[in-house]
C-alpha cells in the first residue's frame, strides 16, 4: 500500500506545500494554479501541513501573500489499482523482395502503446526461434527519434522480472531476415497494465486549499504634494512668527 497526500490548488496563485514530521519538513512541493500534485510518504502518520500562497515573479524571490486553508478527506484502506492483463501476438511475412536483398532491416512484428495515463509491466516475449531471424525489443520513450530507444536483444523465449513501463512508452518486438529467403515468424508480448491517475500512486488523505486567508493590508495616508512655492511660502511665515 502506498501513502501520501493529493494536493489540489484551486487557486489563481502557485501554492507551496510542507509536510511536516514533528519539527522537520520532510517533503515540500510548489503546485501551480489550478493543478494536483501527489506527494509520497514513506508511512501512514500524523503530519502538519502547512501551505503558502506564493507571488511569482521573474528573476525575484517569491513573494509569500499568506496562508491558504484546506479541507482534509481521509481514505482508509486505500486499495492497489488492479492491473489488466495484455497479451499481444502477430505473424508477419519477413520475405525480402528481389530488390531489396541489399536493404535487410528490422521489421515490427507487433507494438504495444502503453496507455498514457497508466502503469505497466513487461512480462513476457514469446518468438518462433529460427536460425535465419534475429529477434530484438525496442522499448521507446516519449520524445525518442527514430534511432531512438532502448535495445535487447531476444535469443529465445524470455521473461522479464520488475520491468517497469509508464504510460506513452511504446515496446516493439522486431525481427531480421537474414538469409533472405521467405520467411513467416510469429511474437507474443505479455504484460499487463493498470490506469491510474496522471500516472500517480493512490493517495491516503487528500489536502484541497479553497480560499485565501490573507490579511489587507492597511492603507497609508497619502501625503499631499507640495510646490517649491509653498515650501517657500511656509517658511516665511515661520520667520515671521519667530
């Protein structure tokens, strides 16, 4: 079970958040107007949270305007988002035509797009084993070009042990053709996945600011503006007092 705190700011402003364990902040964040931040705790507990209303300003320090209330919602038995299964298998025609005997290249047998979103986990690579046909697994991130991507190769039926995937990655499963001569292969992936919220774990309490508590501050009498002709005049008339 994972614990921690959602944090959303309504607010027009950027909130800063701190958790804190007795005397010690053990985790701080900024969360920008209008978003939701998970932050993770190591245990279930009590802890204080205290929030700040931030002004931004470029090339400065912020400004702290002062804090912002919130409301706390507490989930007890906060449960694992339960994973799907994925099981993803194809056969393609690695036959090289006449003209390009010259170009043999890697070919996709199947691709899996991990849903954005959500948490996977690679399980499995299954391949009809031939000694014409070079196997391989390109896991893609968001953002990888073309060369792009981690490489492993598959010699033979494979599975893998905490091979973590987040959502947008994509795994190809590719085979080479060799020899040239017509060749139909086959490949399965097995995996699974689960949606969870931007990505993030569960959270154990929810912590939502909803208004500013901030003090006005007090206005200040403006000084009338005096000409230098006043200022003149005023201290004749003190010359003539004295």
């Amino acid at each position: 079970m994972n614990y921690g705190i959602r944090v959303k700011n309504p607010l027009t402003k950027p909130v800063r958040v701190e958790v804190i364990d007795g005397k010690t902040i053990i985790r701080e964040t900024v969360i920008n107007p209008g978003a939701a931040k998970f932050i993770s705790l190591d245990k279930a507990g009590q802890y204080d949270i205290r929030t700040t209303i931030l002004d931004r300003r470029v090339g400065a320090i912020d400004d702290e305007l002062g804090a912002a209330s919130f409301n706390v919602v507490y989930h007890e038995d906060v449960k694992e988002p339960e994973m799907k299964p994925v099981l993803l298998h194809n056969k393609i025609d690695l036959s090289i035509h006449s003209e390009q005997k010259t170009a043999r290249y890697w070919r996709d047998i199947l691709i899996w797009r991990v849903t954005p979103g959500s948490l996977g986990e690679l399980m499995a690579v299954e391949i009809e084993r031939r000694d014409d046909v070079d196997w391989r697994l390109k896991v893609m991130k968001p953002g990888d070009g073309r060369f792009g991507g981690t490489i492993t190769e598959i010699i033979n039926t494979t599975t893998f042990s905490g091979n973590k995937v987040t959502g947008g990655e994509i795994i190809k499963l590719q085979a080479k053709n060799k020899s040239g001569a017509s060749i139909t292969v086959s490949g399965r992936i097995s995996g699974r996945e689960t949606v969870v919220h931007e990505g993030l774990s569960p959270a154990r309490v929810t912590v939502s600011p909803v208004r500013v508590e901030t003090q006005p501050a007090e206005e200040e009498d403006d000084e009338p503006v005096r000409s230098m002709a006043d200022m003149f005049d005023e201290m004749r008339k003190e010359e003539v007092a004295v």
